[in-house]
C-alpha cells in the first residue's frame, strides 16, 4: 500500500436515501444546505489537505460541487440504511489506491449531520494522531450527561408493562452522581491512519486519543426536530 505521509484526506459521507428526512444531507438549515456547515470547517482547517465527498445522489454531489469540494460515486450496494461508514471509507480508500496510485496517511471522517463541528476541533484531533506515532487514531468525545448515564437507563418487559434499571447490580454501587465512574461518548469526529483503517478494520484503532469537547458541538441532526433545535440555536447565538 503506497501511503502519502504526512497527508491528510478528510471524507465526506452523504448518501440521499434519507428515511427521516428525504436528502436530508441538503435540507436547508437557516438558509445553508446541512453539508454546508460540515465542508465550510474542513475547508478552514488548516490541517485538512483534500476533501472528497462519497455520495450515491445526483443533487448531493451537485451541491458539494458547487463549493469545490471532489466527489467520488458511492457504488449501490453501499446505500443502504445498514451501510456502516467503515464500508464507504474503505471504498473511497481503495478507490484512490487504484485510481492515484496512493492513498493519505490520515483519513478525517465527516458526517454531514454533525453541523456544529468547528474547524478548531478538527485541528486539535489531527494534529493529536500527527504528533503520536504510536497511536492508530483520535477521536472527540463528550462527558455522558447525568441524567443519560448508562446506569440510569432502563429496559422495558412484559410487552412495556414493567420498567427496570439496565444495570441494576453496577447502579447498586454507582447511583449518585458523586458514584457513577464517568463514561465519554461520540462527539462529533474521527480520524484515523489509514493503514490501521484497511488492515483492522476499525475506525478506532487503539491507542485511540481522546478529544473531550463540549456537549452542544456534538449536536447531531437525525428527524425534523433537530432541525428546527439547531436553527434555534443558530439564530439566538447559542452556538
């Protein structure tokens, strides 16, 4: 595999078969297509040297087009809803290899969905796996609010007619805020050797570094009801 080092790829994944949404990758949000926001901080990030968006939609590649970005088809059998997003990096990946020759020592994962990411952000997590040899990936993440603590979660039974905690027996020793081990979750970006990417199969390679941004960057766009939220936010400068 010839890898380019020193190179960072940042992919965009943005299918049009939308089921909550119909091409919601490009439903206006305060008047900017949604993938807007996504390319417009790769594009300030000064780490980010290319920008290719795999998309199997007419309207979408047309759209990322428009603002200079490079799209590459997304072949159909990875359009569905069940399509993992390690599936279309590894396409994009060895669809570079063999068209180029070459592929970048770094691959930026950008779900359009997640607006709020900040050009900032994608630097300091770039530049977090440039600067540690020994790590296969870094990533941001949030602090698992209180209330969606894993240890306050519950399941359902007997047909939704009994409710009980998911994890009674780890609740019996964390059930205060002062007691629960802190857990992280996704936040809003992942990045990845590429060579760790194709040959583990895995985006989060380990040593993966950890990037803890705050909640409300994290923010991701899924029904009609993030929508109309993030325009809130948007428009009362909350963000």
């Amino acid at each position: 595999m010839n890898i380019l080092h020193n190179t960072v790829w940042g992919i965009i994944t943005a299918r049009g078969g939308s089921k909550s949404i119909p091409l919601k990758n490009i439903v206006p949000v305060c008047g900017e297509p949604l993938i807007v926001y996504t390319i417009n901080a790769a594009k300030k990030a000064q780490t980010i040297d290319r920008i290719i968006c795999s998309t199997d939609h007419e309207e979408i590649a047309k759209t990322v087009e428009a603002y200079d970005v490079e799209v590459i088809e997304r072949p159909t059998h990875l359009g569905g809803d069940l399509t993992a997003s390690i599936d279309v990096m590894i396409d994009v990946a060895d669809n570079l290899l063999k068209k180029e020759g070459g592929v970048a020592e770094i691959l930026v994962l950008f779900q359009p969905t997640s607006i709020f990411i900040t050009s900032k952000q994608i630097d300091t997590t770039v530049n977090a796996l440039k600067n540690n040899s020994k790590a296969k990936s870094s990533q941001t993440v949030i602090k698992v609010p209180h209330q969606f603590h894993a240890h306050n979660q519950r399941i359902m039974f007997d047909n939704d007619k009994d409710i009980a905690f998911a994890y009674e027996k780890e609740r019996e020793k964390g059930y205060s805020k002062q007691t629960k081990p802190v857990y992280y979750t996704y936040g809003n970006l992942i990045v990845t050797r590429t060579k760790s990417l194709i040959e583990d199969k895995t985006f989060f390679g380990r040593p993966s570094i950890p990037i803890i941004i705050p909640l409300y960057n994290a923010y991701d766009l899924d029904g009609q009801d993030d929508i109309e939220m993030a325009e809130l936010m948007i428009r009362n400068k909350l963000i």
